[in-house]
C-alpha cells in the first residue's frame, strides 16, 4: 500500500478459510477509507441504527469474523469484488473490492439487505451460506 494511504484504517482480516470459500483468491487485511466512513453514513443514515452508526468499525470487524454468507464476483476490467452478509441489528451487506496492483482489500459499502436479495443472489450463486469451524 502506498504512502498516501495512509488515513486508511485496518478493520480486519479475511482468513485463509474463508478464502478457500470464495476461490482461494482473496485474503488478507481489510482497509477502510475515511471517506468510505463518511459514504456509508451520509448515503444510508436512515436505513441503519443508531447502534451500527455509533459503532461502525465494531459493526465491520464483526462482519469480517464471523459472517452469515460470503460471495465474489468478478466484474469488467478483471475488478474483484466480495461481499459479506451478516445479521447485526438488520441483515447488513458488506461490499469490498480488492486492488490487485497494490495488493489489498477495501471495504467499498455497508448497507442494510432484506431476506428476498439474498434469497435471489444464493439462487443465482453469488453468495454461499458460511459457518465458521
């Protein structure tokens, strides 16, 4: 990671095991920007609570360790993305990208799901169901 990133924050890690899960593709330590911070707040302060806005590195650490569901796809111009489903106060999603040039993941979104979405995205195979050994 360059020098210039660094207001970014750790927030996590993505184990090897869950890995294995997604394709072996993707693990490591999981970074957040600031302004990723001010996005999720800003864009979906109605839809989360209190408790997840007052805590949203807690709520995002607790997601990366022990998630619900987990999926990746890969989209145009060869960009990764992964997503982790977990039940905080509502069904959240957490979206994260990795940056294949510098070698690191970061946390893109948060927002709330309902059951419907993930019903279709386990359908169409873009999510697993994930339990933790």
């Amino acid at each position: 990671m360059r020098s210039y990133y660094k207001a970014y924050k750790k927030v996590g890690e993505i184990k090897t095991s869950l890995a294995e899960k997604l394709g072996g593709m993707c693990y490591g330590y999981v970074y957040i920007s600031p302004g990723v911070i001010r996005h999720i707040i800003r864009r979906h302060n109605k839809q989360l609570s209190r408790n997840v806005k007052d805590n949203l590195i807690n709520v995002i650490e607790s997601i990366l360790k022990d998630p619900d569901y987990i999926g990746t796809k890969i989209k145009e111009n060869n960009r990764i993305t992964i997503e982790f489903v977990k039940k905080v106060d509502s069904i959240l999603l957490l979206g994260m990208e990795v940056d294949k040039d510098e070698g690191y993941i970061y946390v893109s979104t948060l927002y709330p799901i309902t059951k419907s979405k993930i019903d279709n995205k386990i359908y169409g195979g873009r999510l697993l169901s994930c339990s933790i050994e």
